[in-house]
C-alpha cells in the first residue's frame, strides 16, 4: 500500500476485487482505470533502478505487466495488497527477462565480431580460401548474420582469389558434386571416377577416399558433419563415417542406379531414390530400410517429411514419418496411410 493512496480509493479497489471474484466481466476494465496512475508511479519506481541505457517506458511496462496479471480476465486477487504485490513481481520479471535478452544480444554481437574479424585477418594473411570456408561456417551456425552473409558474397563477387592449397583436388573422371563440411574445415566430392573423396579444406590434402564400384553422383554430409551418405550407379547408397572413412551401415540396396541419396534434417533418415522407379526411407543409425515408395522419384527432404513427384506428373505428394506415427497422405486424389514404426 503505497502512502498516497486515499481511503476511498482503497474501498473502490477493494469493491472492484470483490466484483472479479463474483465473475464480472466488466471488473478487469474498471480495475485498470481505477489503478493505471498507481501502476505507472510503480513502473517509474522500478526503471529508476534500471540501467539507464534501458529503452522502455513506464507506460509499455505497465501494459506489459497488466497482459502478465491477467488483462481484462483478472484472476481472483485475495485483496488490494495482493493485486499490487503481483504488479511489482511481473514488472520486475519483465525488467529481468529484458535486461538478460539485452545482455544475449550484446553477446551475440561480441561473437560475431571477434568471428568477422578472425575472417578479415585470414583475408589479410593471404589465406582467403580459410576465409570463404569460416563466413560459411559462421552462416551455417547463424543463418540471420547478415554482415557475415554480405562480406561472404562480396568475396565471392569481387574475388581474385583462389583456395589456397599445397596440392590440387584431383579425381581421374567428371567430378558430380562438391560441398564444404558444415564446419567448413573438409571439401567432400563425388565423381564419375569411382569415388568419393574427402579433402582438408585448408590444405587441400586428401584426408580418406570412399571407394566404390560403379560412378558416384552425389555425396552430402549429416548436419552435423560426423556422416556422409553417398549415391552410386552400382545401384547402393552408402553412409560413411566422416573421420575415418569408413562404412557405418551395411549398403542401402536398390535393384537400380541410385542417383539421389541425402539425410532428413534430423538425420534420423536416409532417402534414396533410383533407376528402379522406387524411393526408400531408411534408418540412418542401422541402414534398416523403413519405407518403400514404388514408381516414384525423390526431390527433396522436408524437415519433417519427404517430397515425392512421379516421373510422369507434376502432382506432388507427401509422406511424413515419425516414431510409430500413421499420417493420411492426399496423393493424385487418392489417400494413403504412411506408418514408420
């Protein structure tokens, strides 16, 4: 109870508390333009402790701290203490709650720029090709870095220059894809020559070759780099262990070429898609094949789902896949349950 308070203020708050907890609509509205002038003077209280680099005014705090008591749909407040009480705890958890993002941001900030200047130093050391690879790096941690994103094109546009390796990437046939790790410290390639490869982004040397027995057409990493899932026209799709090179999982077989194979976001899945008209869902753990999907050739992983498209049709259908889920899927005006235990 603050001192200015007159009584007959109090007994019309406390009269208004009364109405809220017989269940008046009307009460919530009556009690904010009976208390706004008491609540901005608590607002002003509180700010004034506050930092002074803080932006917000008592008016927003108060209105903040209403919508947290409640707003027009007040709670049953035991009395005028009670109400007030509660006030001064919301505005505080606003006033704590917006200097702790304040702080994350300031943070952020710092990090980004020690992170863009470790990128500028490479540049000025001559290490351009390090310096691609770490704003790409940093784009994939933080997608909405936008000054890392406008320096990483203005080097790619404005470029006279070239990685900076002690030997060349070098494959024997047509290289099908290239894609930096997604820490950009490794080059993966996948060529016609049989093989996929993996090389040190920095150096260029070759760190581990993924042989196979039929052309490679494309090879990706997990989202967290510690896999690689390979396509290849021996009619397999293969995961592979990024460090070692290494096989995980027994091969993803097909009766075809396989020409697509990439991880779902959460690297839970593998989808392939082949020559033999069928694409397949498999574990990305075991290689357990999940799901089968006959006539159809994969496009792309969803987050959540796959995206199927006949050869022959524009339609587009999808599945999506959970632990024991079963989803009706529309697909050509036709449904159809898909269920992945």
């Amino acid at each position: 109870m603050l001192p200015q308070d007159l009584p007959s203020d109090r007994i019309e708050v406390t009269q208004i508390l009364e109405s809220i907890q017989r269940g008046d609509p009307k009460a919530g509205n009556d009690l904010l333009k009976l208390v706004y002038d008491e609540l901005r003077r608590l607002a002003a209280q509180k700010m004034a402790r506050e930092a002074p680099a803080h932006t917000l005014q008592p008016t927003a705090l108060v209105h903040e701290a209403w919508l947290h008591l409640g707003g027009d749909e007040q709670p049953a407040w035991k009395n005028r203490a009670h109400f007030f009480g509660a006030a001064a705890e919301a505005m505080r958890r606003i006033l704590v709650d917006r200097a702790t993002q304040s702080a994350n941001r300031q943070l952020t900030e710092t990090v980004r720029l020690l992170e863009l200047q470790r990128a500028e130093n490479f540049f000025q050391n001559g290490d351009a090709g390090t310096a691609v690879a770490h704003l790409a790096a940093m784009l994939r941690r933080d997608p909405s870095n936008h000054i890392a994103a406008s320096r990483l094109i203005s080097a790619l546009v404005h470029r006279n220059w070239a990685l900076r390796t002690s030997s060349t990437m070098q494959h024997t046939d047509r290289v099908e894809t290239i894609s930096f790790s997604p820490n950009g410290r490794q080059v993966l390639s996948a060529s016609r020559d049989q093989t996929a490869k993996i090389w040190d982004a920095g150096t260029g040397k070759l760190d581990a070759v993924l042989q196979h027995t039929g052309q490679v057409f494309c090879a990706y990493y997990d989202s967290s780099g510690a896999r690689i899932v390979t396509a290849c026209a021996d009619g397999t799709a293969r995961i592979w262990d990024a460090t070692t090179g290494e096989p995980r999982t027994p091969r993803l077989q097909h009766t075809g070429k396989v020409f697509w194979a990439e991880f779902s976001a959460d690297d839970r899945w593998v989808v392939t898609a082949s020559a033999d008209r069928t694409a397949r869902i498999w574990g990305a753990t075991t290689g357990a094949l999940k799901h089968e999907l006959r006539k159809h050739t994969v496009t792309s992983f969803e987050p959540t789902s796959v995206r199927i498209t006949k050869e022959w049709s524009p339609a587009v259908r999808t599945d999506r896949f959970g632990s024991g889920a079963r989803i009706p899927v529309k697909c050509f005006s036709a449904l159809k349950i898909a269920s992945v235990p």
